[in-house]
C-alpha cells in the first residue's frame, strides 16, 4: 500500500503529555498513510482539516484505524520505520489487530 513518507509531527497544546504515539490513518482512497504525534486528536484534526501531510491532503476524509504509544519521540520514529517497512498484508494484520510475523517486509 502506499505510505505517506513525510515525517509529521504535532506538539500538544499543554505539553504536558510526555508520550508519543505512533498511528495508522485510512485514507478515503482506502490507502494506509503512517505518523508519528504528541497530540493525536489535534493531529487528526489537521489531516482532515487539510492542513496534515501532503500524501493525506488528496486523500480525505481519513479515519484513524491503528494507534500505539511510544515513550518518547526516537521511539516513535522507530516504530514508524518499522511499520513503514510492513509489506500491504502485514499492515492489515496489524490494523485488524492480528499478531505480526516478523520478516514480512517490503524488499
């Protein structure tokens, strides 16, 4: 599946919250379009507001289908090169919430 490959990033408004999350967005187009934020609603927001990435721009409304929390912002990144690698069908298993096998990558 395509992949958005643009790093986006959105800080929370309080910056209290010490965690990241790493999430999976649905496009309209039925694409999955990968991202990292402190703030996932506001986040959300923008991408369906049309201010979020650009690969999620042409692609709206998206849904959120996939969300996990990550301790800090390496983390994060980390995890989202990690599911950024996932072939199409190890991407679905994720978001459906089955158990991935390692070594389904792209490649």
């Amino acid at each position: 599946m395509n992949d958005g490959q643009e790093a986006e990033l959105a800080e929370p408004a309080n910056g209290n919250d010490d965690l990241w999350h790493v999430y999976i967005l649905r496009c309209a187009d039925g694409t999955l379009y990968t991202g990292i934020a402190k703030d996932l609603d506001r986040r959300l927001g923008e991408h369906n507001a049309g201010q979020g990435a650009r690969y999620t721009r042409s692609r709206l409304p998206v849904e959120l289908v996939y969300e996990e929390e990550a301790a800090d912002r390496g983390s994060a990144l980390r995890r989202e090169h990690e599911i950024r690698q996932l072939d199409a069908a190890a991407k679905r298993e994720l978001v459906s919430g089955g158990r991935l096998q390692s070594g389904r990558r792209n490649g």
